[in-house]
C-alpha cells in the first residue's frame, strides 16, 4: 500500500517537483528516471548532461551490484548440504 502510493509520484513528470524531492525520486529512488526519461528523449527535452549522467550512473551501479553478487556468492552455504 505504501509503495503504491509512492509509485504515484512516478506517473507525473519530473519537472513539476522541488530540488529536494527531485533528488530523492531520481537517484535515491529512480522511479521518476523510469517514467520521465524515454518520453524525455522521445521529445527532445533532454540534455546531453542528462544521457552522459545516465550511462554514468548505469556503470555504477552495474559495478556495485556485481560485487554485492560476488559477496554473496563467496558466502552462500546450500540449506541441503
């Protein structure tokens, strides 16, 4: 329930949202990159900051969850064994 309600935020476009909100539905929750950018793009209202940024933003966390899966994998011990 509260998750829906919060993926409510994501149907309106970035814009319209303060600095700090902004922030916080972008990077820590990148609901509003989701839902925004491809229409973004499509339109022609993006920046070349903004692409740059994502593919940026993409390898990290593509690096770090490699090494979370790394982590894990290093200390799984199988529940039958």
């Amino acid at each position: 329930m509260a998750l829906d309600s919060l993926f409510h935020f994501a149907l309106k476009p970035d814009g319209i949202y303060g600095r700090v909100l902004r922030f916080f539905l972008t990077i820590i929750l990148p609901m509003t990159v989701i839902a925004s950018f491809p229409a973004r793009l499509v339109f022609g209202k993006i920046t070349w900051w903004e692409i740059v940024w994502s593919f940026v933003a993409t390898g990290i966390m593509l690096a770090v969850s490699r090494v979370l899966w790394k982590y894990g994998l290093k200390r799984y011990e199988s529940a039958s064994s």
